[in-house]
C-alpha cells in the first residue's frame, strides 16, 4: 500500500513539474501573446472604424452613443467601453474634438 502512495505522490510531483515547465515556456516564448492580442486590437479597430467615419462626415448634427452603438453592432454599454478602451477617450469626447 505504501508502495502505491509513493508511486502516486511521485506522479503527482512528475505532473505538476512538466506543468510549471509548460508554463514558463508558454511565459518566455517572446510575441506568443501579443500577437493575439495586436489581432484583437485590430479587429476592434476595424468594427469601430465606421463609427468613426460616421462621427466625421456627421459631427455638425446632433449624434447619440445610441447611434453610435448601432453603428458598431453593440450595446451602449459595450461600445463606450470599447471606444475608450481603443482611443483612450470616451465617444462624445472624440466627437466634441472633431467639432473643434
């Protein structure tokens, strides 16, 4: 019976050191993540580009985030978060800067 325990504590042991070595190589593996990342980026940008079309050829009228959203295929909610989270200030924000 010891014999098991040990052979299972040994696995165990053997286990979690190949997972902590596929960790560091996954962690030290340079433009493994970012690349992902940049592709995200990207695509968001591409989803929000049309928005920012739309602020450009209609910042003399009045514009909503509702408008705004629908443009994007998002919820108000959503498309705030993203616009700031891409252009680093909020839609309205971005719109009262083209209006100057």
């Amino acid at each position: 019976m010891q014999c098991a325990h040990k052979n299972l504590a040994t696995s165990d042991l053997l286990l979690k050191g190949e997972l902590l070595r596929l960790f560091y190589l996954l962690a030290s593996t340079p433009g493994l993540c970012t690349e992902h990342t940049v592709s995200t980026e990207s695509r968001m940008t591409e989803t929000l580009r049309p928005v920012l079309t739309y602020i450009q050829k209609h910042h003399s009228e009045s514009v909503t985030i509702e408008q705004l959203a629908k443009i994007a295929h998002m919820s108000s909610s959503y498309f705030m978060s993203c616009f700031k989270q891409n252009f680093g200030l909020g839609a309205i924000e971005y719109l009262n800067q083209v209006r100057i």
